[in-house]
C-alpha cells in the first residue's frame, strides 16, 4: 500500500538540483496530497463564501463544509462532543488560547504549572509569559540521557498549588511518545488539568482524547497532510464554557449593546472573525486520505522506516544520535551530528542531493541544552518515506563525511 503513495503528491514529481525530491523535514511541515489540493480548489471555484451569515445558498454550502470538517476532526480524535473542538491557526494559536483564557482566570501568585525539558517552545513561552505576569512558578519534568521523562519523580513535583501540566505526546527533536496516560491519571489525583501538545503524534498516532481524559489537546492541519494556517483546540466542554474568550470581535458574540457584550455559544465564542474555512475544509480531506489509509497501518509503517533507519545510521562510525536508540515508543523522527560537522553545513550538503532535513535548534533550546548541543540535524519520516529515502540519506552522510572531515 505504501509504495504507491508518493504518486499521490504532486511535489514528488520535483527534482531538486537535477536530482529525486526526498521530503525528511516532515515534522517541520508534510506535504498535501491531490485530493487536499483538488479541495481547496474546488472550495474557491464553487462554494466560497463567508460562514455563518449568509442566508443565500453559496454561506449555507460553505458553512456545511466548514461543520462538515469540524465534526471530522471530532470523529478523528475521539472528542465526545462537536463543540469540544475549536479551530484555531494551529498548536501554538490553540496553546495560547488556553494560556490567555484559562490561564489568566485560574492561574494565581504562587501556584505552578508543570512543563518537561523536552517542550517545544510553543509549549514552554506561553507557560512562561504567564507564570512571569502571575507570580507562579513554573517546573520541569527532566528527562534521562536517552531522552525519556523521568515519571517517578513526578509525584514530588505535584503539590497541591500545580494547577496545570503542559507536555508533548511526541517530541519534535526526540521521537518520544510519552506515557500520556499515566502522568494524566498522576496530575489528575492531584486536582491538576492537563494539555497534551499532539502537534507531533496527531499525524501518525489513533489519538482518543475521552479515553486519555486530557483537559486541552492541541494540534496543527499542516503536519497531518493538510493545509497551513488551520489548527485545532480540543478542551472539555466544562472547561471552555467557564473560559472567557481569547479574541473578541464578530461572530463570537450573542448579543451587543454599547455597555455589553455575551458570548456566543460554544465553538463559536472561540472563533472571532472570519476564519479559515477553505483550510479547515481541506483538514477534513486530510483526514479522509488518513482515514483510507489507517492510522494504525501509518504508525506500522513510521515504525518500520524508524527501525530501518537507527539501524543504517547506527552503523555510520562517529554518529551521535540523540534520544533512544531503539524504536520502542519512538515516532519517525531522528536527531544527530556527525563528529564536528555544524549540522548547517550538513544540511546545505543534504541539500545539493535533493534531499530536504532540519538543522539547528528545533525551538527546543531548553532540551538542547540538556542534551548538551546547540543544534541537530534532523530527519522525519512519514506515510511517503521508504527505505529507499533512508538510503539516501545515509549515502549522504557518508558523502558528508568525506567533504567536512
Ligand atoms: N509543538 C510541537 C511539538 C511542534 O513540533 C511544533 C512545530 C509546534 C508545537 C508548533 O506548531 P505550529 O504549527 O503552531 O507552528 N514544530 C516544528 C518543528 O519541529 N520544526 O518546525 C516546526
């Protein structure tokens, strides 16, 4: 099933520098397949309008399909109800709802919120800018030397002033999948709400946030096939009918006086303004090609690719790979250096050969300082990555090795 799916994105006809386009920047940004494409086009060409307002045919068509993606998404993460899920532009807009709406409301001089050493900055500065305006103290959850959060000591760190834990399902340096279960189960006996960052599992992971019992998970389109500047904030309905609005403006609203305003009902009191509705409509249709193929069989097949690949480059002599080195628990992301080689050098010679990675910090400067570097070179892997990509970048390595000695 996976060997013909590249013909399913148009990019791959690419060449770069006269050679094969081989996409290993997937957890930056993945590519969208023609059906995704073919939606966002046929959205413009026969239904766009503005939604929720119109009473004419082309807003009624338009807010169908905006609802239509919404109760997708629903459907996709397992949320109990439609009005648990908020679209936002992606991750960091949906942590930052909760961090202005729920944090400023709940969070008080003196409490705590929890963190990891291994947050995506979006995850961490939102978390930071409030403790810093509340008085609050944030904490971290360290990691040991293979990248793995070290749970046990997690029962000191609560107390009963931590008010929040913010983590990642998978880390975008790391490949880790943390065991969301347990530490929801741990905060949750000690009163503590808990948002799960899935900006790195959504895309490859079957997420069901009824059964994690997560309070916020947030996550973008773009990782998981779908287009830029549409993103999602589940929360539990309690939670996000006791939070005031993050934005105020149109159509979160009620009612409007010249002395006061109420707030529109769920999701709309989070959705101020006209918001992207062609992106949300071609989401759904990522989630449709994800659907047809399996989210089960797309998590097989970044576990074979992951395996393959720690075994290739382990064997390349002065590789220092970061995070575990077996793939138990692992998603299709590899961090590394080679000897002294700058990882920007690296990248610029990766690219000459067509073959697209990441260097430099990741926005994780707090896990790589604990890793003690300044910066990776990474590769991340999904549906449309083989063998045969792995080998490449191995042969580029090498190629690496014997330029940059
Ligand atoms: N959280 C995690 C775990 C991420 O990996 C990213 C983006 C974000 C949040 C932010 O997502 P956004 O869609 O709001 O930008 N990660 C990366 C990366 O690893 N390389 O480029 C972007």
């Amino acid at each position: 099933m996976f060997k013909e799916i590249k013909k399913d994105f148009p990019i791959f006809k690419r060449k770069i520098n006269g050679q094969k386009l081989v996409y290993l920047d997937n957890a930056a940004t993945t590519q969208k397949p023609q059906i995704v494409i073919d939606t966002l086009k046929d959205f413009y060409e026969h239904h766009n309008a503005n939604i929720h307002r119109g009473i004419y045919r082309l807003s009624e068509e338009a807010t169908e399909l905006y609802e239509t993606a919404r109760e997708k998404v629903r459907k996709f993460i397992e949320a109990k109800e439609t009005e648990e899920i908020i679209f936002t532009r992606g991750t960091t807009e949906s942590i930052n709802l909760v961090a202005y709406a729920w944090g400023r409301q709940n969070i008080e001089k003196g409490d705590e919120i929890i963190v990891t050493e291994m947050e995506h900055h979006s995850n961490l500065v939102p978390w930071q800018v409030l403790a810093k305006e509340k008085e609050a103290t944030l904490k971290f959850i360290p990691i040991d030397n293979e990248g793995h959060l070290q749970i046990t000591g997690l029962d000191s760190l609560l107390s009963k002033k931590t008010k929040l834990l913010a983590l990642t399902h998978v880390s975008n340096v790391l490949g880790v999948v943390n065991p969301l279960k347990e530490i929801i189960t741990k905060a949750h006996s000690n009163g503590t709400r808990v948002l799960v960052d899935g900006a790195q599992a959504v895309p490859y992971l079957p997420v069901d946030v009824s059964e994690l019992d997560c309070d916020f998970y947030a996550f973008s389109g773009h990782k998981m096939l779908g287009p830029t500047g549409i993103g999602v904030l589940y929360g539990k309905k309690e939670l996000l009918e006791a939070m005031p609005p993050f934005m105020s403006g149109g159509d979160m609203i009620e009612e409007v006086t010249k002395e006061r305003t109420t707030w529109n009902d769920l999701p709309a009191k989070f959705e101020a303004g006209t918001m992207p509705i062609a992106q949300a409509v071609g989401l759904g249709a990522a989630i449709d090609y994800l659907n047809d193929v399996g989210l089960e069989n797309i998590w097989q097949h970044e576990q074979t690719i992951i395996t393959y690949a720690l075994e290739k480059i382990k064997a390349v002599p002065g590789i220092k790979i970061y995070g575990p080195l077996e793939p138990k628990d692992k998603g299709g992301i590899l961090s590394f250096n080679i000897g002294e080689i700058h990882p920007h050098d690296l990248a610029s010679i990766f690219d000459e050969a067509g073959v697209a990675i990441r260097a430099g910090h990741h926005c994780a400067q707090v896990l790589l300082n604990r890793l003690g570097t300044q910066a990776t070179a990474r590769a991340s892997f999904y549906l449309y990555n083989d063998q045969a990509d792995v080998d490449k970048l191995v042969e580029v390595i090498n190629k690496a090795k014997e330029l940059l000695p």
